[in-house]
C-alpha cells in the first residue's frame, strides 16, 4: 500500500496552521496547537488511526480557543481529503470506544456529502484550557471539509455519576472513536473499486 500523504498550511488573521497528515502511518505525531487537552486528543487520534501526523498552530488564544479549534478541524479534515485523492476506499467505519464509566461512538461515511450528528452533553464548561462547546466546533469543521457524513456521541451508564460522567472521559472516547472509524474507512478496498451504486462518491 502507497503512503497517501498529504501536506497543508492556513494561514489567517486568526490562526496560522501547518500540518503534514499520512493516513497510512504507525501512530506517529508531533503536535502543538497551544491548548494542551486538544494536543492530547489528536495525539489520541493519530495513534489509535495508525496515522502520523505533523501539526503546528498559532492561535489568537488571547482571544479564546475557538478560532484554533475550529481552524484545526478544518486543516485535519482538508488534509484527510487531499490525501485520499483517487483512492479506492472502504467509505464506512464505525466503532464503539469505552472509557470508564463513558462510551464514545461514531460512525461514518466518506461520501462527499457533509453532515454532523453530534449527541454528547458536557457537565463543565473546559476540560484543561479547552471550552466543551468546541469539540462539536471542531468535529463540525472537520467533517465538513472531509466530505464526510458524521454521526459521533458520547453516552455515560455510571449509577454514582448519574448519568454525568466525566468530560475528559466522555470527550477522549470520542476522539479514539473517530479515529478507529476513519482507518476501516480509510481502508483501501482490495476489488479496487469504488463502492457505490452510481459509480462515484
């Protein structure tokens, strides 16, 4: 199987992003976004993916973390897009990832339409220096500019937590989910053909 890399920098007022995605990696990441759970979760991605990624981005976090979440899922879902290029893909995953008391879930579909289903509830409003509100901002933007359709939540069974749960557990299933999804998904099909009835995505 060929390396499908793929090379991207972005550059605004706001942030300024450099990154270097191979969806057929060994879980290798150098990362630095500036907020430290978010270097967290995509380090998370990239191992449990089997991807390598290179990503760097200077943000107006004297503003707040929006602009470098949102700006970062748009870099990661650009990148899974140019690297996939012609490739002959599986197009679906799914997966169900526990942690602890929380049980993160997605599934997928890369299809060239767009489209977020996001079903997870926070308790606090930051996990570290990352606003909750984000995570959805993020997967938003990343889908999007995947050309993925996106279904990803987060559940929590715990009876002491009433139903809570913890929002670094709940919000890093999510991540590991996305993640496992996207390599079935990324997976090259063995016939080489691309799997659709019309004959394109």
């Amino acid at each position: 199987m060929q390396n499908r890399k793929f090379n991207i920098t972005r550059e605004t007022r706001e942030t300024k992003i450099t990154a270097a995605l191979n969806l057929d990696g060994a879980g290798l990441y150098e990362i630095s976004t500036g907020i430290g759970f978010l270097d967290h979760m995509l380090s998370s991605f990239t191992v449990h993916g089997n991807f390598n990624l290179t990503l760097e981005c200077k943000g107006d976090l004297e503003v707040d973390g929006h602009h470098t979440a949102e700006d970062i899922g748009i870099v990661l879902g650009s990148a899974v897009r140019g690297a996939l290029a012609e490739s002959k893909i599986i197009r679906f995953g799914s997966a169900r990832i526990p942690m602890d008391e929380s049980l993160g879930w997605c599934d997928l579909d890369i299809c060239g339409r767009p489209y977020l289903v996001f079903a997870a509830e926070f308790a606090g409003e930051k996990v570290g220096e990352l606003d909750t509100a984000l995570v959805r901002e993020f997967m938003k933007s990343f889908a999007f500019n995947a050309g993925i359709t996106l279904h990803i939540g987060a559940d929590c069974a715990c009876n002491v937590c009433e139903g809570v749960g913890n929002d670094h557990h709940k919000i890093e299933a999510m991540f590991k989910s996305l993640a496992y999804a996207l390599k079935q998904a990324v997976a090259e099909n063995p016939d080489g053909k691309i799997i659709s009835a019309k004959g394109c995505l």
